[in-house]
C-alpha cells in the first residue's frame, strides 16, 4: 500500500497540480489509513509486512472513520475520507482496482449553533459617544453601530458608499453575493445618528459616490481592519463573550426573532437565499431559552 500511496500523491502533483498543502494532507491522512490497518491486521499481504490494497473492503474504511470521529471532529474525518475516495477513484482508473470507497457518505456535518452577544452585552460594546474630534472612535462606534443595527455581513459592510445610505427613510441599499444582488435594509436612529458624526468628521467631502468606512488615510476600509476595530471594542468594553464583526449579525438577527420579528422578514434583512439558513436562529433562541429556564426554575 506505501507504494501505491505514493505514486498517488506523486499523480496528484504532477498531473492534477495540487498544491503543497493537498499533496501533504491527502498523504498524512492515506499513511494514518494504512497505520490503522497495519495495527489492526487488516487486509494484511500474505507476508504480513505490508497493507494489501485489493484485500481493503468497506468495513474497513467505516472502522477507520469511526476510530478518527473518536479522537477529532466530523469535518476531520470527513478529509480523510476524502483523501481515500481520491486513492481509490485513481487506483480504479489507472489500474482497474476495486473501488471499496464507492458509496460511502461522509459523516455529517456538526451544526454549531452561532455565537452572539445579549443585548446588554451589545450596549457595552458600543459604548458611549466618543468625545468630539475622537475621529477613530467616531468611526468605530458608527461601523458597530451598522452592523448591529442592519445585519450587515462584513463584506457588504466595507462596499458602502454614501450614495446607499438614505438618511431621511433610515434605510441602506446593500450589494451581496454573486452579481453584486441588492436588497434593501432598515438602519435604526442610533445608526444613523452615528453615520451622520461619522460623515461630518471625514478628511474627505463624504460624497456620495465615496466609500462610507474609511481608514484614517481616507481609503476604503478592509475587512480585516473592520475585524480588528471590534476586536478592540470588545477588549475596551470588558465584554467577555469573544466574537467577530459576524457574531453582530447573528446577535441582530437572534434579537429580533426575541423580540417578535418574523423569519421571512429576517431572511429578507439577511439576504438568506434559502429560509433553512435563516431558520437556525430559532435553536438559537430555544437554547437561550432552555438556558434561562435552567437558571430560573427551582425544579429545573
């Protein structure tokens, strides 16, 4: 089986231009297979020093992603099966070999349910207004203010320009996915309230066809600058939940299921193309719940 793990790590680079990274883990994940084998006497060459690949059956492959589930995530154990579903399907081609991978599922992706901030905890992020001429700070409040308040994904965060803002309806126009789609959110009075300090204290004239966030040199912001704005936020605010510039939009979109909003209506704000996505944010709230009940009911 060595030999033929690395023959099939050699096609990978030389003929499919794999890169490094595949190539290295596709051949740690076929020598751990092999080292499962070898412990277990599994498939074993009629000398026993070796994996005899055409005696490999199915029971084998499923023993082996059940002992890694054991030791590491679903995900993990999903490329690993990866890595043998390639070996095989290359074996088949190249020499005809029996397929054991064939028909296989991976396991099933572990569904992590989304980590958001409580409302208060929301409150003391955002803090209070920074002093005047705090042009960092101005900016700072406004893009955790945005987030918050509209859902926005951060991506569509850092493509706004002053010409999507409209001011007077409270309402942003946000370009997302492929084809630049757009869709139409609400900004609440405390975010436009922040825009508005944010706008008057701009190097630039803040017209409409400018970037909305900008770094303090007046170019448009990145995301990874947006990443560690609130990073810093969170570390002023002794807010001890640790989440990112995303955790904002799924504690927006958990607040308004609390407090009544319909899941149609959160998608549309999201700009979920499906509802199932959206339809994660009722665990949320269950789990909330179940954890309020825990802590409140003397006979939990």
């Amino acid at each position: 089986m060595l030999k033929e793990i690395e023959a099939f790590v050699a096609s990978l680079s030389r003929v499919l231009r794999a890169s490094a990274n595949t190539v290295a883990a596709y051949r740690r994940d076929l020598l751990s297979f092999r080292a499962f084998l070898m412990e277990r006497g599994a498939a074993a060459a009629p000398d026993g020093a070796e994996v005899c690949v055409a005696a490999i059956e199915p029971d084998h492959i499923r023993s082996y992603l059940t002992h890694v589930m054991k030791r590491a995530t679903r995900a993990t154990a999903q490329r690993h099966l990866a890595a043998i579903k390639s070996f095989f399907r290359h074996r088949e081609v190249t020499s005809g070999g029996a397929n054991p991978s064939r028909g296989l599922r991976s396991p099933r992706r572990e569904k992590h349910l989304p980590s958001i901030l409580r409302e208060e905890e929301v409150a003391d992020l955002i803090g209070d207004p920074p002093a005047a001429g705090d042009r960092a700070g101005i900016r700072d409040r406004a893009i955790a203010e945005t987030l918050y308040s509209s859902g926005l994904r951060i991506s569509e965060l850092v493509a706004l320009n002053w010409a999507d803002l409209d001011v007077e309806m409270g309402l942003l126009r946000v370009r997302h996915g492929k084809g630049n789609k757009e869709r139409i959110v609400p900004v609440g009075e405390p975010a436009v309230e922040a825009l508005k300090a944010w706008r008057a204290n701009l190097p630039s004239d803040g017209a409409a066809g400018s970037p909305i966030f900008t770094n303090l040199r007046g170019g448009r912001i990145t995301t990874r600058g947006v990443e560690l704005i609130v990073a810093r936020m969170l570390a002023r605010s002794g807010v001890a939940n640790r989440i990112t510039p995303h955790g904002l939009r799924h504690s927006f979109a958990t607040h308004l299921l609390d407090h009544g909003a319909d899941l149609r209506s959160i998608q549309e704000m999201l700009g979920h193309a499906s509802l199932t996505t959206t339809q994660r944010y009722t665990h949320v709230s269950v789990a909330r719940l179940k954890e309020v009940y825990s802590r409140a009911h003397p006979r939990a």
